[in-house]
C-alpha cells in the first residue's frame, strides 16, 4: 500500500479519481441485452442466465417449496444474528416518518405535503462469491414501512440453480414473496420492462457489478427511477495518534475485500500511524479467505500523510467517500468539518461492518464520489412526496392581484385569466 507524504492541494483531484472502464464497450453490451429482454422476455432471461451463470433453468421464481426447504439451511445462531438486525433497522428507519403538517401561507391559503408509497420496486440483490442477504434487510425493511404496494426481488443462483438459503431466508422473514432466479443486467431489464413471469417496477434499488450498474443508469433514462448512481465500494479512514493500528487495518481489509476495483483509502497526519497500519494490513491480509481479492483492491488503494486535521477532513469531502471511518477518540472534534460522505462511523469502536449489518443505518450508499450530491437509501427512497393546496375565496382575494400581474408579466393570459374568472365572480355575489 503506497504512502503519498503531503500532496500538494491542486494533486488531490488526481488521487480522488475513482479508476474507469470502457464505458463505450459496456454500454454497447448491456444496451444490447436490454433490448432482448425487452422484445423476448423470459426466453432472454433463460438464455443469459444459461449464458452466463451456466445454468439452465426451467422456472425463474422461487417456490414456497423452495423457501421452505432454505429456512431449515439456516442455522439458529445465523437467523438470530439476521433477526437482531432486523430489529435494529426497523427502529432506525421507522424514526424516519413524517408527519403531514398543514401550513396556512397567507389568509385563505393551506398547503401541505403527504408522503406516498413507490407502488412498485424491485430490489437487486447480488448473490455471487459473496451472497449479500443483508442488503435485503436494507432494502426489504424501508420499503415494508413505506408501504410499497409490490416488491420484487431479482437475484442469481449457483450453478445449481439454487437461491442461497440466506437469501430466501432473509427475504421471507422481511415478508418478499416475488423473488426470482435472475442477475445480471438482464434482471434489470426483467424489473424495468416486465415479463411473462416478472412484474415491471416503478424503481430499482440495489448494489450490483458494473453489468447491473450500467443496466440501471440506461433504463432510469426510459423513466424507470433508481437508487442512485454506483461504483466499486469504497472506505476513507481518518486516523491519528490515538487511533489503534489493528482496528484500522481490519477496517481497510474488510472494504478490500468486497471486491478489486474496491479501494480502501488511510489518511493520517502521523508517518508512525501510516507505517504501523501497513504492518498490522500485510500481517491480517494473508489470513483472509479473499486474500487474493483484497490484495488487487490494496494495489490501487494508498495512504495520504497530511499536515493537519483540517486537511485531513478537507480530503475526504473532496474524495466524497461512500463510509468514512473517523478512528480517533476525537472523532467529535471532526464531525463538524464532514460535509460529504454517505455514511460516517466516529470512534475506533464503530467499524464499518457494524453499518454494514447490525447498527441500524442503511448500507445501501453512493460511491464513485456521489457522496457530494445523492444521499444513501433511507425512507424517502420509497416515497413520492405529493404536494396539496386549499384556496378559498378570501385566499383568491389575497392573493389574485399578484398572480395576475405575474402571469401577465409572462405573457400567460389563460393564466391570468383563471384568476380573474372567479375574482369577477366573487365581485358579483
């Protein structure tokens, strides 16, 4: 893992730069597997997920049999782990409801806004090397307590053509019923246009490959809505001397793991602190059962020794990190300065996996820099907020003269004239 000792300022929007793929080729690809599942539906979805999960299958939903049987490959200790923060991320995103308030703007005049459920989504869940069944909780839960009307879950076998029992598990116990045998950008496209078998969705939520990320950008232009723009997953940590070198280098690790196009950022102002993660990374690193992917995430990963705290901070709002670790005893005197990131853990006892799992917060975040300008999926990802208004005569009155001098000014006269129909009227009772 390199170290970069004090970069200059006008360097930091070269290292903040996230490493990019050939966007031309991958549009192109996925463009094309988008309109085959558009026009042949199932039969495309059948053809690619023998084509490139090599399997071929017969049916792509999941049974009742076929949870059932999953259920009891869960062991208790794991169920009771999913449970628990079942638990925690209901309270969280329970505590995000609103409350409708009515708001009289001038005499006559009420205006409110009323949160209204996405009636449709469909939730991607990737189920590769590293079946993520939490991320259905993140998503699953937010959208029960919204009241999404429909929920269709999307997400790949083995090369059985078997659900991970995790999966099924998770997504019975949240309440998921629609769930199908289908990854990819094709289950993209299976959500967005509908199928034989698979409901079209109003919006698609989820993490994914850069398959399913382009899928998702290409079809939010046909109007389907999204989550948010994504990339390789990513941490920024923060740390200072008195920050503990085991604990930052697990935390790095458990980042480069995911995959390697990850990266997994150490900023310090202490060269001590920067050496000994980097003994604490090489020795931990050798013990994982993903080494080898964690290792290609550590290469295009690296270390930047700053001169002070601000500067620290004022690199990680420039990098706009998806988590950003603050491991320090201080981590209060920081919190202040952070302006950009999608989730942020302050001490050296609030590691990422915790967000990521149990907490309660969401971990379903922008990366690839969005930081700046998306938030990460909460309660309002399965909303539509409706606006109302109530006018009444002395409403009109007060507020008729403006408008039609606004509309006028415009050149808008049916506009001008809406109001001055009923002013008239009004004159004449």
């Amino acid at each position: 893992m390199k170290i970069i000792k004090k970069p200059a300022s006008e360097t930091w929007n070269k290292l903040c730069k996230r490493a990019t793929i050939n966007k031309d080729s991958l549009q192109g690809t996925v463009q094309n597997i988008l309109n085959n599942v558009a026009q042949n539906k199932d039969a495309a979805l059948k053809k690619y997920t023998e084509l490139f999960d090599g399997v071929a299958l017969n049916s792509l939903e999941v049974t009742n049999k076929e949870v059932i049987e999953a259920e009891g490959l869960v062991s208790g200790e794991l169920k009771s782990a999913i449970q628990l923060a079942k638990t925690n991320i209901e309270i969280f995103h329970n505590s995000q409801k609103e409350v409708s308030k009515k708001i009289s703007t001038i005499k006559g005049v009420t205006c409110w806004r009323k949160s209204v459920a996405i009636e449709k989504v469909g939730l991607y869940i990737p189920g590769g090397s590293a079946p993520l069944f939490s991320t259905i909780l993140m998503l699953g839960i937010p959208a029960k307590i919204a009241g999404c009307k429909e929920i269709v879950l999307c997400t790949p076998t083995n090369k059985e053509g078997i659900v991970n029992p995790a999966i099924l598990y998770t997504a019975s116990l949240v309440g998921i019923t629609k769930i199908f045998k289908v990854g990819g950008a094709q289950a993209i496209g299976a959500m967005a246009y509908g199928t034989e078998t698979i409901p079209q969705v109003y919006k698609i939520l989820g993490p994914g490959n850069q398959f399913v990320t382009k899928a998702k950008e290409l079809v939010q232009q046909q109007g389907v809505a999204i989550d948010m723009p994504a990339g390789p997953s990513e941490v920024l940590v923060i740390a200072d001397e008195t920050s503990n070198p085991v604990f930052v280098a697990a935390d790095l690790l458990s980042q480069a793991e995911h995959g390697a196009d990850s990266q997994a950022i150490l900023v310090t102002t202490s060269n001590k602190v920067a050496q000994n993660v980097i003994v604490e990374l090489n020795n931990q690193i050798e013990e994982l059962s993903r080494k080898e992917i964690a290792k290609k995430a550590i290469e295009n990963s690296f270390v930047v020794v700053l001169t002070s705290k601000d500067e620290c901070i004022e690199f990680s709002n420039k990098y706009a990190p998806e988590h950003l670790i603050i491991a320090s005893d201080k981590a209060s005197e920081y919190i202040e300065g952070v302006i950009n990131a999608g989730s942020v853990f302050l001490g050296n006892y609030s590691c990422e996996s915790a967000g990521d799992y149990a907490s309660g917060t969401n971990h379903t975040l922008p990366t690839n820099g969005y930081a700046k300008n998306y938030s990460g999926v909460s309660l309002d990802s399965f909303v539509k907020k409706i606006t109302f208004q109530e006018v009444t005569k002395e409403g009109i009155e007060n507020l008729g003269g403006a408008i039609e001098l606004m509309a006028a000014a415009e050149g808008l006269q049916a506009h001008k004239n809406a109001i001055t129909v009923r002013l008239k009227e009004i004159s004449n009772v």
